[in-house]
C-alpha cells in the first residue's frame, strides 16, 4: 500500500487500490481506496482528495462462492460416475477425474460437445440429440442411455441424468449439470435375459407341437386299435366259416359222381376261398392275431435279397436303389411276413410315382425307441419321388381298407399288414412326406445279438 502512495505522490496521479482493514470489532474487512493528491505551488503534498467503498460483503460473497466451487469440484471427483457440467448448447464445460480416467484424456469444453464427442456410439448419436432436444425444449431433465468408447477401445452403456441451472432473472438455461452412469452390466443381465426368455419361448413352442404330436400319435394309435379289435373278430369268424366253405369244397370234390362242369365250380369255389382267406389273414396281421415264426437274420442281406426279386417286380422304368450299412444289424422277426411288408412298401411307392423313378431302400442303426435302456433300433427305410401324401390322408393312411388308388387297384390293406406286422414284432412304423417331394416310410425293429454261427 505505501508504495502505490509513494507512486501516486511521485508521479502526481490518482491513488486507487483495494486493500484490507481492521474493522472496529477487531476484525479485518475489504476496502477500495481511491483519492487525489493535492500540492501547492511549489509542489508540496497539501493534502488528499478521496473516498472509500467498502467491500467485505462482496469479498465475503467471492469467498464463499470459491469455497463452493472448490467443495463441488472435489465432490465431483470423489464421484464414481462420470460427472459433467454443459452448456445450454451442450459444450462441455467440465468434466470430473472419473471423466478423464475414462476416457483418458481431458476434456475442454470448445472442442468436445456432449452430443459430438469421439467416444459416442455413432448408432446412439441420433437418439441422444434427440433426447437433448427435447429436454431443452420443455426444460425438464435430460434423460438418455447410450454407449461410450473407453480408451480400452471397449463400448460400455451409460445412463445419463442432467438437470438445467437457470439465470435467476429470465429463466434462461445456462448450464446442464449430470451424470453419466455405468449400467452396462444391467444391460447385459437385461440381454440374457431377453435372449432366455427367447430361447424359453422356442422351447415352450416346441415342447407344445411334441405334445401336441404325441397325442395326436396316440389318439391315432388307440384308433387303430379299436379298429383292430374290430377287424380281428370279424376276421377270425369269418376265417372260420372259409374253413367250413373249403372243407365242404373237398368233400364235394372227392364224390366220384361229379361231372367235369361240377369240378370247374368247385375249383371256382376253392379259389375264392383262398383269396377271401388271404385278405382275412391280412387283417389278422394288422390285427396282431396272425401267429409269427420269428428268426434272427442279418437285415442288410435280407433286403438285398429282397430287392433282387422287387426289381422283377416293379419293371425296367423303377430303379431300386440300396443304401446299406458296412456294419451288420440282426433282428428277429418273422421273414416271411418282413417280406411282404417291404414288398407293400416298395408296391406302393411305385405306384405313387406312376411307374417311373427311383426307390431307395435304405438300413440303418438308431437309438432305443422308448428309452436309454431298450435295445438299440434298425430302420428299414422305403424313399420314393411320388407327389407325396396330403395332412389328411396320413391320419388314416394304416386303416384297414383306406386307400387313395382307384377302384380296384387295391384292397386298402397293404399298409395295415405293415403296420400289423411291426406292432406285432414290438416296433414301430412311421411315414414322412411332403406334397411335391415325396414320401419315406420307415420301419424300426428292435436290434438283437447275432446268432451263434452255427445258427447263421
């Protein structure tokens, strides 16, 4: 202070200088000083010209606002989330250590604005524009979730909270205080979840379709066999009354009194009896009252040998493909009725593609068919390239007597005797096919021991 009156003396020019003073109840106060000194004519100080404002309130005012910016700033700091102050614009101002840990640099307000910054997802851009425009227009918080890179090089989410400070006066929106906030491990937790209750979602509309099919497959198999129930007493009466027709039959033949025209209508009578007893014979099979004779023969051999003879059958425009395994696979089943069954599948296949095409016959090995401790399985597979078989026909496509040929191209009991025959033989039949692609019909048997070799 003396030397600012030394120099106002020295050069004759105004004193001004703020400056402290002791105050009547001992403490010190803030003073701006401000007077003109005055001289005689030959240049003696007469006296001072000036006044004094006082000015503790304002430096008290200062004080406690530097006291309030420091205490923000180290609170700021202590932070965990990244605290940052904006302008209205959105500007960067200030950003808190946690800020510049980060992202690992600091931040200056001039180059850097919230919406703008380098570590902003560029697909969260658009959103977290859109979400500052709007709290800016209704002056409420501005509230967003976005992505930001660290100098990890990793994106991690972030919930943003910013609440608007305003000029006490106007209104006006100054500064945006907030918080960006780690939630990525919520999004994460949220991901999963979502993905699990996706994949629950799949899993539940499977589950639903195998219950729905199960007990489709179930109703259908209690259809059959009412239905087998049916057929297999009328079949067995009426195999009883053929007996007594054919026995009669003999009995007549053997009179030494019948003439060439009676003979002709026995033969005729002995005929007919025999065809009536085959079809009563196919229904006992899809019945299971027919009586097997099972033997335990190697299947790929037995299907060869029976293509041999279907290639005969099927004629020059039908090729029958084999596709057998290296591997041998024994069952034991009745081979004569394993015959006829794949002789009705292979009769219809060539039917369905109108005598033209490719059938495959194909021998493979699958898992138990009811459960982990059941035998292993062998499927015999029947593969055509016919236009297929529509929803409809396939719930009844084992009935006994359903068929889709024409009048008088077939009894409708092929399949049956499949399906007899192999629910008789403790496995299963099962068909696949699709309009315009085809169908595969497949047997499973269950898989037994090879036989000692001198039984081979």
């Amino acid at each position: 202070m003396l030397a600012a009156v030394e120099q106002a003396i020295r050069t004759q020019s105004v004193f001004e200088l703020e400056h402290r003073v002791l105050l009547a109840d001992g403490s010190f106060g803030w003073t701006h000083s401000r007077a003109v000194p005055i001289f005689d004519q030959s240049g003696e100080l007469i006296e001072w010209f000036g006044a004094a404002s006082d000015l503790t309130e304002r430096h008290r005012t200062q004080a406690q606002l530097d006291e309030s910016e420091a205490a923000f700033e180290i609170l700021a700091n202590t932070m965990p989330q990244l605290a940052w102050v904006c302008d209205a614009q959105g500007s960067l101002v200030f950003v808190n250590n946690r800020w510049q840990e980060y992202f690992g640099a600091a931040v200056d307000g001039a180059g850097n604005g919230l919406m703008t910054h380098a570590g902003l997802h560029p697909e969260d851009v658009g959103k977290t524009v859109q979400d500052f425009a709007l709290a800016r227009a209704s002056g409420q918080d501005f509230r967003t979730e976005h992505r930001l890179c660290g100098q990890n090089g990793t994106y991690r989410w972030f919930m943003v909270r910013a609440t608007p400070y305003r000029e006490p006066h106007s209104g006006q929106i100054l500064r945006w205080y907030g918080t960006s906030i780690d939630v990525h491990d919520r999004h994460d937790a949220e991901d999963q979840l979502r993905n699990f209750n996706e994949h629950l979602e799949v899993e539940v509309q499977a589950r639903s379709r195998d219950l729905l099919a199960a007990e489709a497959q179930l109703w259908q198999m209690q259809k059959l066999e009412a239905i087998g129930q049916l057929t297999g007493g009328v079949a067995h009466d009426f195999n009883n009354i053929l007996t007594i027709i054919r026995n009669a039959a003999e009995l007549l033949r053997r009179n030494p009194g019948a003439g060439d025209k009676q003979h002709r209508f026995i033969d005729l009578i002995l005929e007919t009896a025999d065809r009536a007893t085959k079809l009563t014979g196919q229904l006992l099979a899809f019945a299971r009252r027919q009586t097997l004779k099972p033997e335990t023969f190697l299947t790929a051999q037995r299907v060869q040998q029976i293509a041999e003879m279907l290639r005969s059958m099927v004629g020059t425009n039908i090729r029958i493909e084999l596709s057998l395994p290296e591997q041998d696979h024994y069952v034991n089943t009745d081979p004569n009725q394993f015959e006829t069954a794949l002789v009705n599948l292979v009769i219809n296949a060539s039917d369905a593609m109108q005598g033209a095409g490719d059938i495959t016959l194909a021998v493979s090995a699958a898992p138990a068919l009811s459960s982990p401790a059941s035998a292993p399985t062998v499927i015999i597979s029947v593969t055509d390239q016919g236009q297929g078989i529509d929803a409809a026909n396939l719930e009844r496509l084992f009935e006994p007597f359903f068929t889709t040929k024409a009048v008088g191209k077939g009894t409708g009991l092929g399949l049956s005797q499949v399906y007899g025959f192999v629910n008789q033989s403790g496995g299963q039949v099962s068909v696949e096919s699709e309009l315009g692609k085809g169908t595969t019909m497949r047997i499973a048997l269950p898989a037994v021991t090879p036989p000692p070799p001198s039984q081979q």
